[in-house]
C-alpha cells in the first residue's frame, strides 16, 4: 500500500536575530548588521533602518547621515515561517567636530598694523567662535580683523563649538609684529603746480616709512599739521611749500614750486584797439598758464608786454 503525502517534513521556522558594528559615533556612520538567526536558513529578509531606509540584503551595510537614536527591525522568513527583531534606539549617531583651521591676510607687519583673519574649519555649521589673539585681546566674531600695536611673535588660537562639542587650533608665533626703525621719507602731491589768483590747492602726503606727524608751510607764513590738506592762495606769486614729517627715528623734508599769477586783459580797458598792441583775453591766458607753457613764462611774458605798452 502507497500513502502519498503521507510524511510532510517542514523547515524549522526560524528566530530572528541580528548585530550591527558599531552602534555609536559621529555621522556620517556606517554600520555593517549581520543576520544571526537561529533555525532553519532564511530566504528572505527586511530590514528598517529607523531613518526611512530598508534593505532586503541578507547582511547589509547602511550609513547615517544624521544625529539620532535609530531603532532597527530586521523580519527573517523561511518556509517554516517568519519571525521579527526590534532593537529600540539600537544606533546612536552624534554630531561630529568641526575640523578647525584659519587664514589670515598677513603674517608679518610693521606696527601698528591690522590682521584680518578668516575662519576655514570643515564641518557641520559652527554656532560659535573665540579668537585669541596672543596679545592679550580676544574675538567671538567668524572672520574678525585685528590690530596688532605691540612688538612681538604672537600665537594665534581659534576654538570653534558645534552641536558636537568644540575643537580648536593653535598656531605658534603665527603673526610677526615689529617696529620700523626708520625715519620717514617726505613727499607729496599737489592737484596743480600753477594758476591764476584766487588758486585753491590740494595737497596729499605720499611720505614713505610710517611718519606719525606732519608739518606743512605753505609760502606765504601760513601752515598746517594735518596729513593732507588744501590752501588758497589769494594773491600772484612763486610760494615753495614744505613738507615735514617725522616718527619715532627721524624727520624728513620735501618741497615742491607753486606758481600764481594775477590775469589782466588789458591796460585798463575791457578791449584793444585794432591799431594798438594785441592783449590776450582772460581765457587764453588761463589756457597758456594752465596748460601749454609754464607760470613763470607766463609772468615773464606779462612783464614784457607791459614794458612794451608803457614804451608805445
């Protein structure tokens, strides 16, 4: 006698099972999860990794990309049956920190002179910074500017905080500061060299060597002791101005030929007559000094038409 079907043999159904490695550290993290179950081989497998990602893998790998606790749930299933896992805050991720670096314009100057340093940590977004200087003074600005007025080599430390905590940098004699030891060299600019009366000037130091004070003479008894500065010269003549200027280590002095003339168009009159000498008008003559020939041709040329007038 035959009994189809009569023995039925079925797979043990299986009880789930699972590790991860590692289950804490900062994100990005990646965690390897190895099915351990018990019974007979599965054929199937889900997993949930708590921040809305699944795998049908057997064993897979899986990279949080963010803070949190992270409850994991793996459902193994053979034909015996099916069975599930739920390991409750099983992943813990923290917030990493920053890698912390800086920059700065310069290193080297001659005092006082200013910095401006520029935060470059890597990272997740920092919510605080403090800056020491190394000459006693301090920043909670990101990219902060700073003068440095004492000689020395100074170190220079950047602490950045985040979610994760802080982490810092230190640069040892980062910024070079020093004094000149040198008297200044004067010199200057001035916005025109000639012109007629009334003549309002300008005029701009160029000094070089760091002059910490300056003393102009204008030519005509009249000074000043700001670093640029204008004057107006109200009268014709040849004014030499001078410039002084000093520091700590010495003095130094520059000077420049200023030419003003007084603009006549004629001996009295508003015109020349056709037979008499031919006068140059205001304007041409404004043109000739400021422009074509210089002042003191210009005066010169005056004199002449003047002596050439008063013969006739």
């Amino acid at each position: 006698m035959t009994k189809t079907n009569y023995i039925n043999v079925t797979a043990i159904p299986p009880t789930a099972n699972f590790t991860g490695t590692p289950t804490t550290g900062n994100y990005p993290l990646l965690v390897t999860f190895t099915d351990s179950s018990t019974g007979d081989a599965g054929t199937v497998w889900n997993w949930s990794f708590g921040d809305g990602i699944y795998s049908a893998l057997q064993n897979p790998t899986h990279s949080y990309t963010t803070v949190g606790s992270f409850t994991v749930t793996m459902i193994v299933n053979n034909s015996g049956g099916s069975d599930t896992k739920t390991r409750v805050n099983y992943i813990n991720t923290t917030t990493p920190l920053n890698v912390v670096d800086f920059t700065s314009n310069v290193t080297f100057g001659y005092i006082p002179f200013n910095v401006q340093f520029n935060d470059t940590s890597t990272g997740p977004a920092a919510s605080a910074w403090n800056w020491s200087f190394g000459d006693g003074n301090y920043s909670a600005v990101q990219d902060p500017v700073h003068e440095y007025n004492v000689i020395g080599l100074f170190t220079v430390t950047l602490t950045v905080q985040n979610d994760g905590g802080i982490n810092q940098t230190i640069k040892v004699a980062y910024i070079n500061s020093t004094a000149l030891v040198s008297a200044p060299v004067s010199s200057f600019i001035m916005n025109t060299s000639s012109g007629p009366a009334p003549l309002g000037v300008s005029f701009n130091d160029t000094s070089i060597f760091v002059p910490t004070t300056w003393n102009w003479s204008f030519g005509d008894g009249n000074y000043s002791a700001v670093q640029n500065t204008s004057h107006l010269y109200p009268n014709e003549g040849v004014y030499i101005i001078k410039l002084n200027v000093s520091n700590a280590f010495g003095f130094n002095t520059s000077q420049q030929t200023l030419y003003v003339i007084n603009i006549t168009t004629g001996g009295g009159g508003s015109s020349s007559s056709a037979s008499g000498p031919v006068w140059i008008d205001a304007n041409t003559l404004l043109s000739f000094a400021t422009i074509t020939i210089p002042a003191v041709l210009i005066m010169v040329y005056l004199l002449v038409t003047n002596r050439r007038r008063e013969d006739e």
